[in-house]
C-alpha cells in the first residue's frame, strides 16, 4: 500500500468489501448483520471515545507485556487462560471485544446482564467443543480490532478468506512504512485501553498473527517477554480445518472455499508464520524467550507455568500457584474436538509441514 489508510469503519470496510472477490450469497446476510452492527455502534462509539479517549491516551504502561505467540489451535489460548489467572496480569476479555464500543460506557453492570443471557440460552463459543461463552475470559487484540473495523486487525482474512494471502498473512501490507506505522500507533492505543481497564496492571496478551509481528513488538516494547507455543503438525492440521469448518465459515466469513482452498490457506499460512517467527525470533533478547509445547503444557501444566516464570523471570509465580491449580482444574472440563485421522492426510502433512514435524521431533506414533 502506498497511502495510508482512511481509518473509518465505513469506509475501511466497503474498501475491503470491494476489493475482496466477491461474496457468497449466505455472506449478503451476514454483511447485512455487520452494518446493521456498525451503524447502531458509532454513537456509541462517539460517546465512550468522547469520555475516555484522553484518560486512555495518558496511560502509562509501565511494564513491558508478555506476549503469547504460536499458531491458532496451538494451545494459545489455554496458556493464556493459565497465565491470566495470576492477578499481577491484566489481559483483554471478551465482553471488551466483543462490545468495544461501549464496554466502557456501559461497564460490569451490562457484563453482568449479558452473561446470564448466554447462560440462560447456553450460547456456546463455536471456535471450542463444550465450552459456553465466558465473557470474563482473556481474548485477542486482533478480535478488538476487528470488532472496531479497525483497518489494522489481520481478521479482515477470516472475513474474506481469499483475500488471505494479503490480509490474514501480513507481509504485503507491513511492506508499506505508512501501514506499519498506523498499526502500531493503532495498537499502542489498544494497549493503552486494556490497561486502563486493568488498572496499570502488566499485559498478558495473546493474538496469534503476533507471531509474524516480533519485530514491531520489539520496536516499541524492547523489553518484553515472549512465549512460543507448538503443537504435534498432524493434530494441528485438523484442529485448523475443524475451526475453518465449524466456526469461521460458518459464522464469520462471507466468503465460500473449496475444500483445495482451505487446504492450501491452512498449510499456507502455517508456512507464512512460522517462517516470519524463524526469522525473527533471533531478535529476542536471551532470557525473553520460552518455546513450549502444547503437550508438555496439558501433560503437566502447572509446573511449565512455573518453568515459564521461572525461564522469563517472572516474578509472583508462589503468590499465583493457588489461583493456576484451580484454573486447571476448571480447564480439565473442556473437552477436545475427535478427529478420525486419515493416512492420505498424514501423508501431505508429512510433504508440507516435515520441517517441523522434524524439527519440534514428533512422529505418528504420537498422533
């Protein structure tokens, strides 16, 4: 991109509606939805931005955050949960995605209200097996974006799917200094509002297209704290399919796939990001790094959360251990989505993802 984008919800979305391919004739009524949404939000929006906008500005963020990197369907969101149980850490929750607009405005009292809506009518959160929505919950910078129609969230790629190559991946739009800018300017800002809402607390965050974002991270928080989270590739490769399948396309993406499609953005931006996270990971400063995996996380969580703390020097882990022990136990409820794995399937992953099938030493055997 050579001009700086117009950062205005209508605008940025026809832009990208415009631009995006195409949509489905499902998609019409879900576009129908999202500026029915957008329209009842920007007073709103006004409202809350005219309240607080100048005490968010002026928030200090004093500690630089830590920040979870890995995949989707990695364990990301797990950690985080784990981690967000330590009440030093302030993170995003979903009640302030998902109302963006008006979290602010309308505070713990609508929370409240909404909660025992979803309860009441056992809403259940598509991108997990059994797991009702918890508005409570940690969630993504990416989300926020998104439900902002910030013209920086890369889940513009969630809802034109292809479209994914430019805006799920990022690379295309970070190659424009005026992109880069106005995102970290958009995400300084996002920052600034979560701790406002924490209380100054320290940042645990988790947004999945950060892992091809180390470097911007590092210009503007030279200090901060990464985790990597990895997962066995042949469990991965299904998990991703079955949340394209029964929650992205389903209820996000105005767009249709075919199957080859989906296959080829699944493996595709795999690759993308785990190249981006290679290269970059160098970049760290030695003893702000922590790569883990998913299975030694579920085999054994509370003492890799303690090698976690104890590896990144984190502070607070005994004050915390009673708050993670019950964070776990209540995790334990969560059951996985079954799979019926496929030697075919095994054999492309094996062609596409064996660097890292190699390289983080996993086999069939444990599939």
């Amino acid at each position: 991109m050579k001009k700086q984008l117009i950062n205005i919800p209508f605008i940025e979305s026809s832009r990208r509606l415009f631009n995006a391919g195409g949509i489905s004739f499902k998609g019409i009524f879900t576009l129908i939805i999202f500026y029915l949404q957008l329209i009842i939000s920007i007073p709103l929006s006004f409202l809350q931005n005219i309240i607080f906008n100048n005490k968010i500005k002026n928030t200090k963020i004093k500690e630089d955050p830590v920040f979870i990197l890995g995949h989707y369907r990695s364990g990301t969101t797990y950690l985080q949960k784990l981690m967000a149980s330590d009440n030093q850490f302030g993170y995003l929750t979903n009640y302030d995605a998902l109302f963006a607009n008006s979290c602010l405005l309308f505070g713990k009292k609508s929370q409240i209200v909404f909660q025992f809506i979803i309860n009441l009518f056992r809403i259940k959160n598509p991108f997990f097996n059994n797991s009702i929505v918890l508005l409570s919950e940690p969630t993504e910078e990416d989300d926020y974006l998104m439900n902002k129609v910030s013209a920086y969230s890369a889940y513009w790629g969630l809802i034109f799917p292809k479209r994914w190559r430019e805006w799920l991946n990022g690379s295309p739009q970070l190659l424009s200094p005026e992109y880069t800018e106005g995102w970290k300017k958009e995400y300084i800002n996002t920052l600034k509002f979560i701790t406002y809402k924490s209380n100054g607390k320290r940042l645990i965050l988790k947004s999945p297209p950060n892992t091809e974002r180390v470097n911007l991270l590092l210009q503007m928080y030279p200090k901060a704290k990464f985790i990597f989270i990895y997962r066995n590739p042949y469990h991965l490769f299904y998990s991703i399919k079955n949340m394209w399948k029964n929650a992205i396309l389903n209820y996000y993406s105005v767009q249709k796939l075919t199957e080859e499609e989906l296959d080829d953005l699944v493996f595709g931006h795999f690759d993308y990001l785990m190249e981006r996270y290679e290269e970059d990971k160098k970049l760290i400063p030695e003893g702000n790094l922590i790569e883990i995996s998913y299975e030694e996380l579920k085999e054994d969580s509370f003492n890799t959360i303690k090698k976690i703390y104890l590896n990144l020097s984190i502070s607070g882990f005994d004050t915390a251990s009673d708050n993670i022990k019950s964070q776990i136990e209540f995790e334990k409820e969560y059951k996985n989505f079954s799979f019926n794995f496929s030697e075919d399937t095994f054999n492309k992953i094996e062609e596409k993802w064996g660097k890292y099938i190699k390289q983080w030493n996993y086999d069939r055997m444990g599939s």
